[in-house]
C-alpha cells in the first residue's frame, strides 16, 4: 500500500513562513509526481503545486506563484513546500497527493490524484 503523511503545518503571522513535509510509503510512490492541494471551508479544493517524479517540471496555482516553493527528495519519497510571505487567504487544509497513473498535463485536477494524505491545518491571522 501506499500512503501519505503530512507535517508542518500551523500557525503563523502574515508575512510568516512554515515548511511543509509530506512523506510516503513505499518506493513505487517514487513513480508518480507530487503535489500539494489545499482547501478552506465552503471553499473547492485548489492546486498549491505539482512537482515530477524527479522535479524536473513544476506547476504552481496562480495565487501561490513567486512565494511558494515545491520540491523533492526521490531517495527519501518525501516532498516539501516552502511557504513565505503567506498572506490570511493562504489558511486552508493543506493535502499532500500522488498521481501514479495521469500524464503530466492534468497535474492541475485533483481528480487525477489517486492517493491523499489527511491533511495539516495551515492557518495565517494576526
């Protein structure tokens, strides 16, 4: 089986920053590309950004592009996003995702995605 895990979510001040941390299971997780999507109540579930099997292509929501950073470590299946300059509208559940099967054009849709992670809870106020 495969499974995700989040970490590093919490709470932080506008203009902060926070790191997340998603690991899975399993070295065929290695084989499909990453991503973060996140979600606020009454709100739809978003693209934060994608990463490749070997991060060799991104893909960032508008509203993230320039503060957000996506990466990965293949050896280890881990993936991280760094957030900097969050603003209160970043607050949302933040789910780590893995798509083994979808080509590269339909990172965007989180229907493509066929494992979750549970979620950390992201939340910038003052």
């Amino acid at each position: 089986q495969v499974q995700l895990v989040e970490s590093g979510g919490g709470l932080v001040q506008p203009g902060g920053a926070l790191n997340l941390t998603c690991v899975a299971s399993g070295r065929t997780a290695s084989e499909g590309k990453m991503g973060w999507f996140r979600q606020a109540p009454g709100k739809e579930r978003e693209l934060v950004a994608v990463i490749s099997v070997r991060g060799a292509l991104t893909l960032y929501g508008d509203s993230v592009k320039g503060r957000f950073t996506i990466s990965r470590d293949f050896a280890k299946d881990a993936m991280y996003l760094q957030m900097d300059s969050l603003r209160p509208e970043d607050t949302a559940v933040y789910y780590c995702a893995l798509d083994l099967n979808d080509p590269w054009a339909q990172s965007h849709l989180a229907a493509a995605y066929e494992v979750w992670g549970e979620g950390t809870q992201v939340t910038v106020t003052s």
